[in-house]
C-alpha cells in the first residue's frame, strides 16, 4: 500500500515538469536573449570572451534562437496528438537546407532584436550567420526543393515530417587550382551541428542478403545475419550480410552468429523547421548509420584488430557520403543499399508512431490499419525513395500479417510520387541480379506487383504485347533491370512531374502559352505560327533563323470537342516538326500534359516570352500589343458580331486569299498533311498577319541582349517573389487530403496548453 501511495505521490510531484512556461521570454525581449547567449557561451561551450571566436558565438547564438524553438516545438507535437493529425512524411534522399539560422531568426520574428543583442556585445549577427556551414545534404534542385517544402509545410501549419540521411560528407568543396575546379572533402559537421538533437530510444531493424523461405504460405526473409568464415572475411568486406538497425549510440547489440557481429546502428538525428511567425515546429529526421559499440571478440582475440572493426567501417559507409549527382545515375551497391536504408528506417519508424498510443488523450494502442492512409502520407521525391512501395507491403504482409489484398490497398492509398527528369541517364533501372542479392524479398514482391499491373495492361490492351513490353516495371533484356520510375507510378495514387523525352535548345526563345484550352484563347492561332516556321525552315533551311521551344499548356473540358482537336493537332505538329531532320534544334514543339502549378512554378520562370493571345474583348486580361492593329482596322476589316453563336459579316476567306503564309498553313491542314481543320470563331485569321508581325518583333527584340534582359527584369520585377507555399497547398489539396492550418500553436507567451500529455516524437 505505502509503495502504491510512493507512486501516486511521485505522478502528482511530476506535474510540476510542465512546458507551461518553457519559451516564454518575461519582460525585456532583448535582455532575454542576451542572458541566453551568455549562460550558453560559458556553461554549454565551456568558453569566455577571452578564448571564444566567432564560431563560438555562432554556436551560443544558434543554441540560444533554439531555446526559442523548443516550447513551440514541443507545443506543436502536443497539438498533433491531440487532433490526431494526418502526417505527411515526405521522404528525400536530399534536402538542400543550407544554413539555419538565419532563415530560423526570421520566421520566429527575432531578427531586430538579435541583431540589438549581438550588437551590445560588439558583435554583428551577419557575421555570425557567416559562421554556420551549408549542410551537406543536397547538390541540386531537388535537395533545394525538398528543403522549400519542408518550409511552406510549417508555414501552412501541415503535420510534416521530412525523413533523409545524415551524410557525413556532403557532396564536395569546390576549389580553383589553375583554372582547374579541385574537389575537396565537405566536412560540414567538422565543428558539429547545433540544431540537431539525437533520438538515442528509436530503434529500427534493416535487412540486408539473406534469402526468402515459403513455409506453408508463410514468408519469411531469413539468414540476414548470414555467418562469414575467417578465411574469406576480407574479400568479402564490401559485400557481406549485416542487418541495419536504426538505435542509438552506447546501445550494444547482440548481433553475432558464428562469433559474427553482422549489425550497424541507424541513429535519428532530427532538425526541427519552424513555420512563418506561427509558432509550429516540423523536424527533418535524418538517419546515420552506426557500427555497434560491441566488436568480434574472437577476432580481436586472435590478433587480428583491423578483421574485428572492418565491419564497423563497412556498416558506417551507407550514411558516409553524398553522391555528387542528382541527375546522373549510377547503379552502385553503396547506392541502392543508402536508399533501402532510408525508406526502411523511414517507414518503420512511421508506422511505430501510428500505433503509438497517446496517454492523456487516446489512451489505446492502434492495432487495425484501416485508417493508415487517412492518417499517414507517404510523398516519393523522384524514384529514389520508389523501394518505399514494396517494403510498405514487405512491412503489412511479413510484419502486420495482412494478406496482399490488403496491403496494396493500404500501399497505393499512402504513396504518392513526385517526378523530377526526363533524361534517360538520370532514370533508375536496378539490376535484378543486385536486388536479388541484396534485397530478395523485396525483388519478389516487386516481381508479383508487375504480375498483376501486366495482367491489367493486357486487360485494357488486349493483344498489344509492344505496349506490355514497354510498361512493365521489369525491363527484360540480356541484363534485366527494375525501372524504378514505373514502380513508383504503378504503386502511388498520386504522380507529378515532368516527362516529356524532348530535347529542347537551352539557347531558344521558350515560348509559353499555359491556359485552359479553349477556341477564345485561341492556342490554334499559336499552332499555325508553328506551322508558319517550320515551312519556313522547310522551304530554306539556310536561312538565318531564331531557335525557338514553342510550349501549351492546359486542359479542355471533358465534353468540348473542339478543344481537344486543338490538343491532338498540337501534337500532331509536335510528332512530326521534332523528328525532323530539316528543322533539327530550330524549333521544338512540348504539350505539358497534366499542367498545373506544381509544372508552372518551372515552366513560369523559364520563359522568354508568355503568350496572353485571347481574342480582344473577352477576358480581362486587357489589350496586348497585336490587337492595336486588329483594333485600328477593326472599322476596315468588319469582323461582324456574334449571332447564336455564328459571327456574322465576317469573311475569313479574305485573310486567306490575301496571306501566302495562311493559306499555305491552311491548305496542308485541308490536305490532312497535320490534322483536320478548324472553325474560326474567334478571328485566329483575322489576326494571323499582327500576330505573326509581332512575332517577328519578339524575334528582333531577343537578337538584342540588352534589351531582352532589361524587358525580362521589368517582368520578374512585377510578378511577385516566388512562393513554395502555392505547391504545397496544392500538394496538400489535391494529394494528401489535408487542409493547412494556419497559426494553430498558442505563442510561449500566451495562455499554455492543457496540462502536458505524453507525445511519441
């Protein structure tokens, strides 16, 4: 009875560990944070002014803007919990974050007053922020976007949580020796990393090798601590079996079979990301891989120290370095076995915090799955993390005991793949003699998926074994190989990106017309500027000519016909102007198929000339600098008015007679040498001369850079600063089937949450 009373005695003592004040900053702002820095400089770094440098007081001040982020951080988990939340995990190989702190102090809202601190101190916080190294965690667009991402997701208040791994090298440091560029080591973590915070208690298994057994209808994927015999250990040292696990440090793991130890430990790092002046607080889990503590005693025994840590060494290689390209693929072990790694750490941990019960507020223990995919998220940024999608089914069916019903279900209701390149070099095609070794259960699974996708492929396309061929996720030759972008399309709900297998002159006018398709846009009055050029090309192609890469964009109703002629004849001019050999490089045709913001966020700002040719007077878009002419001639030509949907007193023909040009274009359409023709509601040919007249100017004024460039400032100066928060939004919209909330954490300094409830970080 007395230990009994002990135990409630010391629950209600614990009350008192409360966030209730933590981040809270009383009275002066300020003197707060330059109290903060203090205590961090001399009791955290162990340093004064006497001996500290500018890194020192980086590092205090970093530690010091973290302390702002923890009660909010904590506030935002607690806050999760409590709505019990869809997550969205969002899984990268990269994430190009750079430096912290500065992006930190501006979204708490900081920024003057430690500028003020710093200042008292004799010290200037650019100089500081100077002080922090890039994180080595990306090299390209990807890494920058997936970074732009986690950002927007806090900024819009999404349960998010950015899953990598911890490189202990970044890609390299570019020096200049000679002209030359020199790579050196980027040793990004050299001075250590303030913002990260160690998650010793998270622990996840990850297999390597071993072999699958079938006994009575049970998988299982055994020996994957496979035994090494002493003679062959050293040739096989790139290549033997371990199991990865993702623990913490100082966390011995018994790991030996045949004296042995065939384990590494999977460490979470976690960053947390704060939103814009709302108070949430994401985190970016990253993952390291670690060699245990413990070591082959046997080895060490007989003499032979290097055989005792050689796996240590092996083990640790899978989070070592980043590769140092994002649009190259290569198809390396250390690779494949980096993005397993990450995917099966990821997933693990994501499904052990599903069934995590949540004391104080939903006080169970999830054992049904039925709610994964309305509760979690899985985003696949390009096919890197594309082993996602059979290790979610190795996990349901081997772990969970789901059937392969069930599973897919649950799979392909949770993933959704986000594509980045179009080149053929950069596509992942995994070997299946390598998966088959490295990773056997998951080759078979990733077998039986294609099985039944095939079987729906021939389903739809009865007798069509080419196109069977050219979809099927094994691609079968003397090599065969998984293309890992067709398991990522075959196995989400969701796909974005861009694919269109065109090679476009980087030196052409990109000229874009991104809008509904719609016969008063009049996209056709673009197509027969195309036609226009390559007749040009065609009837002398020495002629000095402006390389140009014509792009639409847009989606016609599902019941208007003649929208989509318009579609199907932009392709048809596309089929044939980028496969001819006369036209070459000069002029490429691209319908961005499924266009939306997430294309036009790339498209946008890539574009030398933005098309707004809807016929004058029926938007609101205002007069552009063709339709002068059409209008100051309007009272010559007598376009006539629009009677139960007939333009009367309109002659088309007129226009037809009287432009070499048009009538050439109009007659190969009459002969079927493109497609069908075309109806002329919306005077595509009365404006066919001052379209094609400015067209021509577009085309004098991009001969002259100046000029060209000083319009293009004009512009990017007008259309306002880049926002990832739109993408996500729409990520969030039409994906995830999540809503954003905004400014959902009470501030430290407001009135605190419930009393503290347990959370599963």
């Amino acid at each position: 009875m007395s230990t009994l009373a002990g135990s409630t005695s010391d629950d209600l003592r614990r009350k008192a560990i409360s966030i209730s004040g933590i981040g809270a900053h009383e009275g002066n702002e300020e003197e707060s944070i330059k109290k903060q820095f203090n205590r961090h400089l001399h009791y955290t770094l162990v340093k004064d002014r006497s001996n500290a440098s500018n890194k020192d007081f980086f590092h205090a001040l970093a530690l010091t803007v973290r302390d702002y982020l923890s009660g909010r951080w904590l506030r935002t988990y607690q806050h999760y919990y409590r709505e019990d939340v869809k997550r969205i995990c969002y899984l990268s190989l990269e994430f190009y974050i750079g430096r912290t702190l500065k992006n930190t102090i501006i979204n708490l809202g900081i920024q003057e007053v430690c500028e003020a601190a710093m200042k008292s101190f004799g010290l200037k916080l650019d100089e500081l922020e100077d002080m922090e190294e890039d994180a080595g965690l990306g090299n390209g667009g990807l890494g920058r976007l997936a970074a732009c991402f986690l950002d927007s997701m806090a900024t819009l208040g999404l349960a998010a949580y950015g899953y990598g791994i911890r490189y202990d090298y970044g890609i390299f440091a570019q020096t200049m020796k000679n002209g030359w560029q020199v790579e050196e080591p980027d040793l990004w973590l050299k001075d250590g990393n303030p913002w990260e915070i160690v998650r010793h208690e998270y622990t996840q298994r990850v297999h390597f090798f071993g072999r699958v057994v079938n006994t009575d209808g049970r998988i299982e994927w055994k020996d994957t601590q496979v035994s090494i015999t002493f003679t062959i250990f050293r040739s096989l040292c790139s290549t033997f079996s371990y199991v990865v696990l993702a623990v913490p440090y100082g966390t011995s793991v018994a790991g030996y079979k045949n004296n042995v130890v065939n384990v590494v430990l999977a460490v979470p790092y976690d960053t947390p990301v704060a939103g814009y002046k709302n108070n949430v607080v994401n985190v970016v889990r990253l993952w390291s891989a670690r060699a245990p503590d413990s070591f082959n005693l046997q080895f060490f025994n007989d003499g032979d120290y290097v055989k005792a840590v050689c796996d240590r060494n092996i083990a640790e290689n899978i989070s070592r370095v980043l590769y140092p390209n994002d649009n190259m693929f290569e198809g390396k072990t250390l690779r494949l076995k980096q993005e397993y790694f990450l995917v099966s750490a990821s997933l693990q941990d994501a499904i052990r915090r599903y069934k995590a019960s949540q004391p104080g507020v939903v006080d169970i223990t999830r054992t049904s799955f039925e709610e994964f995919p309305d509760k979690l998220a899985f985003q696949l940024n390009d096919t890197h993390p594309a082993l996602a999608i059979p290790e979610l089914m190795r996990l349901l069916m081997d772990v969970e005991g789901m059937s392969w019903e069930q599973a897919w279900n649950i799979t392909f209701r949770t993933c959704a793949y986000t594509n980045h390149t179009i080149l053929p070099e950069a596509l992942e095609r995994w070997p299946t003699q390598l998966l088959d070794n490295l990773l056997p259960r998951i080759l078979e699974i990733i077998y039986y998926i294609n099985h039944l996708f095939l079987i729906e492929v021939r389903r739809h396309f009865p007798g069509d074994e080419d196109r069977v061929r050219r979809m099927s996720i094994v691609e079968e030759s003397e090599n065969n190989q998984i293309n890992m972008a067709h398991l990522a399309i075959v196995g989400s709900h969701a796909v974005n990106g861009t694919k269109y297998g065109v090679n476009v002159n980087v030196h052409s006018i990109f000229d874009v017309q991104v809008k509904r398709i719609h016969e008063y846009k009049r996209q056709l009055l673009n197509c027969l500027h195309a036609i226009v050029l390559y007749n040009r090309i065609k009837n002398n192609p020495n002629a000095p000519f402006t390389p140009r890469t014509i792009m639409i964009g847009g989606k016609a109703a599902p019941g208007y016909h003649t929208a989509k002629k318009i579609i199907k004849l932009f392709n048809n001019l596309a089929r044939r102007i980028n496969n001819d050999v006369d036209v070459g490089s000069k002029l490429k045709l691209v319908f961005l198929e499924n266009y939306r913001v997430t294309l036009a966020e790339k498209i946008i700002p890539a574009a030398d000339l933005s098309e707004q040719i809807s016929t004058a007077g029926t938007e609101a878009s205002g007069k552009f600098l063709f339709y002068i002419y059409v209008e100051e001639s309007m009272p010559r030509i007598d376009t006539g008015r629009i009677i139960n949907g007939v333009r009367r007193n309109y002659n088309p023909s007129r226009f037809y007679d009287e432009l070499p040009e048009l009538r050439e274009a109009i007659d190969q359409l009459r002969a079927g040498f493109w497609s069908p023709d075309q109806s002329d509601l919306y005077l595509v040919m009365a404006d066919f001369k001052a379209y094609i007249d400015c067209q021509a100017r577009v085309e004098a004024a991009y001969q002259d850079p100046l000029k060209w460039s000083r319009t293009c400032l004009l512009n990017i100066a007008a259309s306002g600063k880049f926002s990832a928060d739109r993408t996500i939004e729409e990520y969030a919209r039409e994906i995830w089937d999540v809503k954003p909330n905004y400014h959902v954490i009470p501030a430290p300094s407001e009135r605190p949450l419930a009393e503290s409830i347990g959370v599963d970080m």
